[in-house]
C-alpha cells in the first residue's frame, strides 16, 4: 500500500512560483499513475494534472496549462508539481494521488486514484 507524503505548500504573491513534492513509500512507484488534485475553498476537488507512469505523457486542466509542469523521478519515488505565474484562483489544498489502474496512461477523475496524500496548503495573495 502507498503512502504518499506531499510539501512545499505556502503562501506566495500573485506572479510567483512554488514547486510541491510528493514523497512515495511502501510500493512500486513507477507501477502508478501520478496525479494532482487541489480543492479551492468552498469548492469540490477538481483535477490539475496528471503523468504517466514512464513521466512521458501528461496532461493538464486548462486552467493551469502553460503555468504548471508535472513531472517525475521514479528513481526518488517523487512526483513535482512546478507551478509558475501562480494566481489568486489558485489558491487550495493541493493533493497528490496514485492510481493501479492499468487502463490508460494517466486519468482525471478522482474515482481513478486508489491513495491519496495528506495534502498541502496553497495561498497566492493579490
């Protein structure tokens, strides 16, 4: 069973850059697919991107594409999240999620994802 631990949350102004980490233990992490989720305040969960379990095909919801990379080092069991130009509405828990499905490379609902981390705090002030 994976546990997964993310960091790098804070609070930063509108513009600027955090990059989140997400630590696996207790599994095979290339086996998984990779993902990204936050939960804005007031909101539902919505998906941020996710990556293959190779890290060579991911994919982005629109509203963070051309702003944040996912990536990932199998070898350090860790998922990044780089984000750039952040925004106000981007502010949320962030939260990073494996998924063993061996359907496809890589899934937006969160239905998909089997474990999930403790999440991370996001601010960006104006």
């Amino acid at each position: 069973q994976v546990q997964l631990v993310e960091s790098g949350g804070g609070l930063v102004q509108a513009g600027g850059s955090l990059r989140l980490s997400c630590a696996a233990s207790r599994g095979t992490f290339s086996s998984y697919v990779m993902g990204w989720f936050r939960r804005p305040p007031g909101k539902e969960r919505e998906f941020v991107a996710a990556i293959s379990r190779s890290g060579y095909s991911t994919d982005y919801a629109d509203s963070v594409k051309g702003r944040f990379t996912i990536s990932r080092e199998n070898a350090k069991n860790t998922v990044y999240l780089q984000m750039n130009s952040l925004k106000p509405e981007d502010t949320a828990v962030y939260y990073c999620a494996a998924s063993g499905d061996y359907s496809g490379s890589y899934y937006y609902s969160p239905l998909r994802y089997d474990y999930w981390g403790q999440g991370t705090q996001v601010t960006v002030s104006s």
